[in-house]
C-alpha cells in the first residue's frame, strides 16, 4: 500500500499531500517560538517562584524521611496533609530566604566548604573522602554544583533560624518562677461519682430518632473491599533451592579462611614508662630498674605481684598486669612481635615499644583453628539457598510486575508463569490496623488497593514491596462502597450512646452540686455521706504525677490556692464518664535540692528554646501575613 501510495503521489496530488503536512506541524511547531513552556509553579512568594520540581523533591525528601522513621507505618499519613505541609514549608523558606537576602546575610566560601568536610557520611577514618562524596552525589541524582548550592542555602536558613529565634532573653526570676511551679506539690483528696450509677435510664422513641438525625454522618458502614493478590517470597524461594554438595564444598575451599579463628595468645607484662624521645640516660635508668624486676623474677618473685608495685600501666597493674587475650594487629608491633614468638610461662628479655619497656609473659596460647566442611555446611547451605533466593526473587519480582501490567484485568496469567497460587482476602477496610493479619494488614497494600486505577477501573495494582523480603500484586475482587446505615442496623448503638450520655450528665450534674455545696461551707463527710461515696486518703502529688488519673491531676493543678484555712473544692470528670470532686488541702514548693545550678540552667534553656520557637513562628506568620503569598493547591494534589 505504501509503495502504491508513493508510485501515485506525483505533481499536484504531492503537492496537496505536502500541505496537508506541513500546515499540523507548523501550527503546532510555532507555538514553541511565540508562547515558550514555562516551568510550572506550586506558589509564588512575592516575585519569587516555587517551581512543581522543587515540591517534587522536597516531597520526596520528606517520604523517605518518614519511611526511615517508622517503616511501613509512613504509609499511612495522610498525603493531603504532608503536601500541605510540604509546600507550607518551602512558601516559608522562601520568605526567610528573601529577607536574609535584605539583610545582607551570606553562606561563605570557607564556611560551605567546612560544612562538606565536616560531613561523617563524606569521611573515612575520620578524614573527607573525595570519592566517598562524589558516590554520595551520583547516588542522590546531584551534580557537585546542585548539592553544594542546595547546602549552602540550607546553611543560610539554619543560621537566620538561629537568629531569629536564638535571642530571646529568660531573665532569672522567670526562671525561678518556673522551677517553682515544677517542683510545687499539692495535697487533696478526691470524691468519685460513678455514671454507672444513672445507667437507669431508657430514652423515648423520639429521642433514638433525633439522636440519630444529629449524627446520621457516623452512622455510615465502612467501605470494604475483597482482594486477590499474588505473592511472592525470598523465604520461599530459598526454601525450594536444591543444594549439591559438590557446590557446597567448593564454596567451603573458596571460603575457607572466612572460617579459621586466628591465633589468639594472653599476656601479663610490667611497664615502665619512658618517651619515645627519651634520652639516653633515662632509657638506661628505665633497663637498670627492669633488671631489678628480672633478678626477683629469677629469684623466685611471683610476676604478678612484681607487677603490681613495679609496673607504671594504671590499666593492667591492680590485675598483675593481664592485658586478657588479643590477635594479631592490636598491640603495638614490636610489642606484639614479641608475644607472639614466646612460649607459653616464658618471661621476655626487655621489650621496647612506643609505650616504654616491657618484660611480657604470655599466660595463654589460643592456636588458629579452622572449622570442618561439617562444622559450617548449615552456614554454607544458608548462604547458597539465600544467594540463589535473591536472584530468583529479583527475577520474579520483574516478571510479576509485567505480567500483570500487560495482563491488567486478571492475576491468573501471572499465578502461572510464576508457579504460585492465587489468594484472597477477607473483607477489609481502609484501615489497615483493624484488617487483622495478613496482606491486609499492610499499608502499603490498603494505599494500592483504593488507587482508581485498581478500585474503580479494575487493573492489577503495581508491584508492592512488603517487609520481610516479600512483594504482592493485588486486583480487587469485590467492592462494597460506603453506605448510610438504617436507624434499625444501629439502634442499639443508638440507645447505648444516649444512655452513656445521660449517665455522664447525671454524674456531672449531681457532681457541680456537691460541689457548690462543698463551697457553700457544708461538711465533706456530710456531702460524702449523702452521695454514698467515701473521700480518699490524702496524697501528694506534682506536676508529673500520673496516678490516680492524668485529668484529675491536672485539675488539681488548675485550682486556685486555698485561701484562709480551709480547703478548696472543684470537680472534674474523669475516665468512664464518672465525676470526681476534689478537695485541695494545701500546696507547698519544697525547697531546691542538690543540683539546683543545673535544674536552673536546663529551665533556662528550655524556656529559652520555647520562646524562641513561639517567636520565631510569630514572625513567619507576621511574614506570611506582609508578603504576597499565593499557593495554587490544584498543582500540589
């Protein structure tokens, strides 16, 4: 057909064909020269811009940190949410950018090429690597000039954060105030009235129907699907892998210096102490008071006790000078090189090291021992079945992928190329953590399975990695969507709430009488007596107290001082919907104890860091408030 076409296409019929071509890609064409793609922007902040790549990657930044923190739980976080925030945080850095800039603030040279240096992931033994930051880089999609120009704008934000915020002033009385409130205590006693007491109650016909009117939004069946999923597993993989032995010992011959333990020796020695530049004289003194140590030595003396009153070790002297066992490579050589030629009970001649000179007497000799083939054929049948199980599973995991891409609308094809069964799930929700065991415990399996792609039009979800070595592909099989519940399916739920409701109010109601009551000047036993209750034993109690309960401890705290002689009373509900009242006997602020220096200096310091977080978010929103802020959401979701 297109050689006909060609054969035919001559003098005018070419012609028409050629502008019928031409006009498409010239219109289309043109549009680069009078209307150019500009970047696309998530915000723009006075005359500055955000472009869409840098949320991108800040986003990105973001998830990982997430991941790095809590593992699969990250998944859950509410993406709108982290969006949100995430380009709050670049409108903010933006801000704070344009008005270091106004204030002259700079990142130097010098400064920018510390912080690179300074880095422990770009160093080796201590030392910067250069090609330990250039992996760093490429591994991370940076160019040199992108990484350094990214820190030095970091650098920039932390040192005008610290500006900022790091001048705020505590001055000591308000540092004394504060210790005083932490170390307050305060005596009560409390009075509990248990809603259990006013469950009597059955609430009419119209009040089930208007309490269901009032929140008919909660009565609504959680949305639930049911999947099918293909799995695959390095455990499994690795289980199925047939072992030679000929492998086997192969691997053993290959390996077998990973299984010698090297020789291993214990030694005592008795130091005397002389510099590496030492003169002469001093190394002689130092050899004529070591052959005093060797005259008692050949006398009979016991070499641990010699070196307890002789040796100049702090470390080993108290212990007889047992330096315990070690290898090659942990002593200074010269030290070692000795050691390690003696034989075991042998003392040494004089030994000099860079620490002084040594008598060293070995005490006990480990010989290098290598494991049998039997000893470690587990270790080596392990390591072939996981090696094997790696590849396979990197196999697997590619050909799942595709196989269910290509094959969109069902998960057979890919149980059957891969030899694995089909599974299901229950029913199960959007929250993974009431789903039970399983995949559909797992967020990252919750998150694909509700994606449009697969909820709504039907495909195979992409490939989910899962902890422990696994991955699965899931389709849905079964989808019940949300739906309002009939006053009928929930009034029993209905009734209980109102009957929790009212027993609550009961307990409050009665509970804010007694204590007027208390405050109008009647006897606590007489209301106690009255309510058929009985006050607690007084106890003591601060701030940080968490018994008998976190509410009624704060509200201890939130009550005025007594004032005259007698107590104060309040109330407070408490957990279960009871109602407590509470009689404060006194509050006392114990004198400081020892520390108070340093109690003092970690208020301040406290104080100070909340202050300057408070002043520091006071001026973004002031910032926020007199700039021209624009954030187009549309362009973050």
């Amino acid at each position: 057909m297109l050689q006909q076409i060609r054969d035919r296409a001559t003098g005018i019929i070419a012609w028409i064909i050629v502008i019928l071509i031409v006009i498409p890609f010239a219109l289309w064409g043109i549009q680069d020269y009078v209307s150019p793609d500009a970047t696309v922007v998530v915000a723009r902040v006075n005359d500055e811009e955000v472009p869409l790549q840098a949320f991108q990657n800040a986003y990105q930044r973001q998830r990982q940190q997430l991941r790095a923190l809590f593992g699969a739980a990250a998944d859950t976080v509410d993406d709108e949410l982290l969006r949100k925030r995430t380009v709050d945080q670049l409108v903010n850095d933006q801000l704070l950018l344009q008005a270091a800039a106004d204030g002259k603030m700079r990142v130097g040279d010098a400064q920018l090429v510390e912080a690179v240096r300074s880095q422990p992931s770009f160093q080796r033994e201590g030392a910067f690597a250069v090609e330990l930051y250039e992996q760093a880089l490429r591994s991370q999609g940076y160019t040199s000039l992108g990484f350094e120009e990214e820190l030095r704008r970091s650098l920039l934000l932390e040192q005008f954060r610290e500006a900022a915020g790091g001048a705020t002033v505590v001055t000591a009385p308000e540092v004394e105030r504060f210790s005083n409130l932490a170390r307050e205590t305060r005596a009560f006693r409390s009075l509990r009235l248990a809603a259990a007491d006013h469950r009597d109650y059955q609430p009419s016909d119209a009040d089930i129907t208007a309490h269901f009117e009032r929140n008919r939004d909660r009565f609504v069946t959680a949305e639930q699907v049911k999947l099918q999923y293909v799995e695959i597993s390095r455990a499994a993989l690795a289980s199925g892998v047939e072992v030679a032995d000929e492998e086997l010992r192969r691997r053993y011959e290959e390996r077998k210096e990973n299984y010698r333990t090297a020789e291993q020796r214990r030694a005592s020695h008795i130091l005397l102490s002389v510099p590496q530049d030492a003169d002469e004289a001093a190394v002689s003194a130092a050899r004529g008071k070591l052959a005093e140590v060797e005259a008692a030595l050949a006398a009979g003396g016991d070499f641990a006790e010699l070196a307890k009153t002789n040796s100049e070790d702090p470390g080993t002297a108290g212990q007889g000078g047992d330096l315990g066992w070690f290898g090659r490579g942990v002593m200074d050589p010269e030290f070692e090189n000795a050691a390690f030629t003696l034989a075991e009970g042998v003392v040494s001649e004089p030994v000099r090291s860079r620490f002084g000179l040594h008598l060293i007497k070995v005490t006990g000799i480990r010989p290098s021992v290598t494991r049998s083939f039997e000893e470690v054929r587990d270790v080596l049948v392990a390591e072939y079945r996981n090696e094997q199980a790696e590849r396979m599973y990197v196999d697997q995991a590619e050909r799942l992928a595709t196989i269910a891409f290509e094959q969109s609308d069902n998960l057979e094809g890919a149980a059957d190329a891969l030899g694995v069964p089909l599974q299901e799930t229950d029913l199960i929700g959007r929250d993974a953590t009431l789903n039970g065991l399983g995949v559909g415990s797992e967020p990252g399996v919750i998150q694909a399975a509700f994606t449009p792609e697969v909820l709504e039009e039907g495909h195979n979800s992409d490939l989910v990695e899962l902890e422990g070595g696994r991955a699965v592909v899931v389709r849905v099989l079964e989808h019940k969507p949300a739906r309002p519940q009939t006053l009928d399916e929930v009034r029993d739920v209905v009734v209980a709430e109102l009957v929790d409701e009212h027993a609550r109010d009961a307990a409050r109601e009665l509970g804010e009488k007694l204590v007027g009551r208390l405050r109008g000047g009647e006897s606590p036993e007489t209301v106690a007596s009255e309510a058929g209750a009985q006050w607690t034993e007084a106890q003591t109690v601060t701030r940080e107290t968490s018994l008998p309960s976190r509410e009624l401890v704060e509200a201890v705290f939130r009550m005025p001082r007594p004032t005259g002689d007698g107590p104060g009373f309040d109330g407070t509900a408490v957990d279960g919907g009871d109602y407590a009242l509470i009689r404060l006997d006194s509050v006392a602020v114990p004198a400081a104890a020892d520390g108070a220096q340093e109690r003092a200096t970690a208020i301040r310091a406290r104080l100070s860091a909340e202050l300057g977080r408070a002043e520091f978010d006071a001026m973004i929103k002031a910032m926020r408030a007199g700039s021209e802020v624009v954030v187009y959401d549309d362009r973050v979701q």
